[in-house]
C-alpha cells in the first residue's frame, strides 16, 4: 500500500464529518456540539465507494472557575470541573452514485459515554427543587454513562489531482438518554444542525498535507430546559507530513466563535455567548492488521483564550478501518482499428 492509499484510509472517517462528529454538550452548558479539531487533517478527503466504521475517543479535562457562573441540565452553578471519556461510533457509507460530479456518502454517528463533573457551588435549578434537594451553596458531582443522541450526515466530496474538497451537512436528533435535571449528559436534547465545507492538498510525492475546514452549527431550543443556544461559527487548519509511509506528524489550530446569544425563559444568565481558540499537534500511524487497512491518529490541543466556556485539554484517539470497499471500475476496452479498404 503506497503513501497515498495509506493516508486516505488515516482519514477516511473524519472526512465525512467536517464540522461535527463528536459532540459534547451545547453552549448551554459552557461547551458547544462542535469540538475544537475534529476536522482536520485530511479535511477535504473523502475514501473511494465502500463501507468504513470509525470509533473515536474523546477526552476533555477542563474547568470552569468558582467567580464564573455556566447553567448545566436547568441547573446555575460556578467552580465547575469536567472530566469526560465518550466515545462515538461511526458507520460510513460512500455510494457510487456521483451528485455535480462530487461523490455522495452517508454516515450514522452513535455517541456514548460518562462525563464526570463536579461543580464546587449550586447556586439554583433542579437540584435544589426536589425533595432530596441539596441548599443553595452545596457541592454537587455526578457521573453517569448515558447514551447520546444520534448523527446522520450526508457529504459530497471532489477531487482533482492532489485537491480534494467536500461539502457536509449534519444533523443532531434529540433521541439520546438525556436526564433533565442532571449534570452528566452525553445527550443535547434538542436539534443541532451543522453545514461545513472542507478543502485538503495532498502532495503524496512530497509527503504533505494541507487542510482548512469551516462551518456554522444552527442550534434549536431544549424543551426540558426551554434554552435556545446561539448559533455559531467554527474553522479548523492544520498541515501534517509523513515521515514514512506509515507514518504523519502535524498541527492544529482552531477556532469557535458564538455568533448569536443565548436566549429563551431558560437562559437565566443571558445570551452567554462564548469564544474560543485552541491549538495543538497530531500524530497518524497506518498499517494492516491481517489484510484489512487500519488506521490510528492521535490529536492533543490545548484551550486558550477563553470567554464563556469551560476551558481544558482535548484529546482524540480514532480507530478507522474499511468493512468492505468496491472494486475499481475496469478501463474500457479499446476499440479496434478499423481501416478502410
């Protein structure tokens, strides 16, 4: 397998979800659906007609300081600490139907996990109202595994030459384990949707890689807590290069912006809009496990200048491998020469 099949299949799932895959929780509470450096590398690619499946792990350790205020599950509370482990199954269909020449593909994310959080002060919400309540100015923790809701996606992907380029849309289904009331949710409860575009230079004889991805997340309102995030704006780059044909080594760089606050009877803080940057590096291996092409990539970044949101240290470990991938389509025969006698 030469250096460009390798890279493809090391980017073949996060290609078909530019701007979304993984989400946490909304800006509702101090984080958004959209995770900073979830699209890039290899923003632009998208893998020949087949079935793929990626599992991706999240990290995120961050916090929220005790002279800050964020509302989490109807609750307000300040000197919050979030240590969450999800993960997010991905099946990838591309088909070989073609769409204005682009390929068309499909994709199901299905996200699950345990966000521990502990926040310092309850200042009010839920948790004070119900009979096993706790008094204003508690300490509260928890930490549940709880399925999130589901993602579908469709992308159309080009190529020509060593560009590659693609369009997404995604959507959010509020139909995952969310608990009003509670601090640990994996699950937004209300429809997100993300529409992005995606563009990458490979330069296979030179061994680097391009990328930039941007996109708006369209955020609709939580019915359990009647909270209505803003929209916003997200853009990711990086630029990686292959030390072997196994290996890549790259950095990331990525940047949120709410462009719209928060509204609704719910949002007792006002519109809370948030911002933030993070930077990072990369790391992809490649390889084969039997006959089948698997990949490895991990991603570490780091939050900086924050407002409004929590702010930590993400990470990614992605595990990508082909089910099943069509054959090539044959060259067509050539005609033979017919002369006139």
């Amino acid at each position: 397998m030469g250096p460009v099949a390798r890279h493809r299949v090391a980017g073949m799932l996060l290609a078909a979800f530019a701007s979304h895959a993984a989400p946490g929780w909304a800006a509702e509470g101090g984080l958004s659906f959209y995770i900073e450096g979830q699209a890039v590398p290899d923003a632009g690619l998208l893998p020949p007609p087949g079935v793929y499946v990626d599992s991706t792990t999240w990290f995120y350790s961050a916090k929220i300081g005790a002279n800050r205020s964020t509302q989490i599950g109807g609750n307000v509370v300040a000197g919050v600490q979030a240590n969450i482990m999800a993960d997010f199954v991905t099946g990838l269909w591309v088909t070989p139907a073609e769409v204005l020449g682009g390929n068309l593909a499909f994709a199901l994310v299905m996200p699950f996990g345990t966000p521990a959080v502990r926040a310092g002060v309850l200042l009010d919400g839920p948790l004070i109202n119900q009979a096993v309540g706790r008094p204003v100015g508690a300490s509260v923790s928890d930490a549940t595994f709880n399925a999130g809701d589901p993602i579908v996606s469709a992308t159309l992907g080009w190529h020509s030459g060593n560009w590659h380029w693609k369009v997404a849309g995604v959507l959010s289904v509020p139909a995952g384990a969310y608990e009003p009331g509670q601090l640990s949710n994996v699950a937004l409860n209300r429809y997100v949707g993300d529409l992005s575009a995606g563009a990458t230079y490979l330069d296979p004889a030179r061994g680097y890689e391009l990328s930039a991805a941007a996109g708006f997340t369209l955020n609709g309102r939580n019915p359990a807590t009647q909270y209505a995030t803003g929209n916003e704006f997200h853009v990711d780059v990086s630029a990686s290069k292959f030390l072997s044909k196994a290996v890549s080594v790259g950095v990331i760089a990525s940047h949120y912006q709410q462009i719209t606050g928060d509204s609704g009877a719910g949002a007792r803080l006002g519109p809370f809009k948030g911002r933030v940057t993070a930077v990072g590096g990369t790391v992809g291996i490649a390889g084969e496990v039997g006959r089948i092409p698997v990949s490895v990539r991990l991603k570490l970044l780091r939050e900086v200048e924050v407002e409004n949101r929590f702010q930590g240290t993400i990470g990614f470990v992605e595990v990508s491998f082909p089910l099943w991938v069509a054959p090539p389509k044959a060259a067509p025969e050539p005609r033979p020469l017919v002369t006139k006698s």
